[in-house]
C-alpha cells in the first residue's frame, strides 16, 4: 500500500473510531489548535496561535470558546502583559489528546494489516478543464508493487 493511501487510511480509521466514542467532535480547526497547544513551547496566546495557523484572530477565539467550554483549554489574562490572554492546557484536554492518541495507535496498527489496493478518488473540478498532473480529471493513488 502506498504511504499516502496508508496516511489516509490511518487518518479515516482515527477519525471514524473517534466519532464513535463518547468524545466531543473536534473540527480540524479545533483539534489543530489543541495540538498546537499541547505539543508546541508555550506560552501561547491567541495571536501567536493564529501567526502560527495562519488563520485570523476571530477563528482562533471561536475555536478556543469551544474548546474552552468542553474544558481543553483555559484562557487567563498574562499578569505581566494585561492585552495578552495566555491559553493553557487543562487535565481533560490532555485526557482527550491521549485518548485520540490511543485510537490512533490502534489505526496504525489496523492499517499495517491491510494489503496492497489500489483507490481512485474522482473529482468534478471546478473548472472543467482543469486536469490533475497524470493528465486525467480523477485523481489516483496507485499501491505500491
């Protein structure tokens, strides 16, 4: 099986094992913000956290007042800076992350059991004309020989 169809493969298996489960639904926006979070060098603050996504200050807060609200994250003012608010990590965030970890493990695991297949994924896109780099409008991920 190629890497990519692997990733993507261990990817579906995660996700689909997590919707599953008793967890809260993250977004990608929301979950990429925990990770940033937990596995980045803090201190982090919303602005350093949209620098670091690439995404607006806005999006960050929406993201964090969920994330906030499920308890992953708190948000407390930086004494030493009054403007900045500093996001930190809570137990039950960390709980959740080794959890989501856990399922992934075992998608890796499943994954490596899986043979060589090949996937096709067909794609309308936007402009018909456009065509992907093999020269079709599908695009294709060919298993490994």
């Amino acid at each position: 099986m190629s890497a990519q169809l692997q990733s993507l493969e261990l990817w579906r298996h995660a996700l689909v094992a997590s919707v599953r489960g008793d967890a809260p639904d993250l977004s990608a926006r929301q979950m990429a913000l925990m990770l940033s979070v937990y596995l980045g060098e803090g201190p982090h603050t919303v602005r350093g956290l949209a620098q670091a996504l690439r995404i607006s200050k806005p999006a960050v807060s929406r993201a964090l007042d969920r994330l906030g609200e499920l308890g992953y994250v708190r948000r407390q003012r930086d004494d030493l800076d009054r403007r900045n608010v500093l996001v930190q990590r809570t137990s039950s965030g960390a709980t959740f992350l080794k959890e989501f970890s856990a399922l992934i493990g075992v998608a890796k695991d499943y994954v490596a059991t899986l043979p060589a297949r090949t996937i096709e994924f067909v794609v309308e896109p936007a402009n018909p004309a456009a065509t992907y780099e093999n020269g079709s409008q599908e695009w294709a991920i060919e298993a490994a020989e």
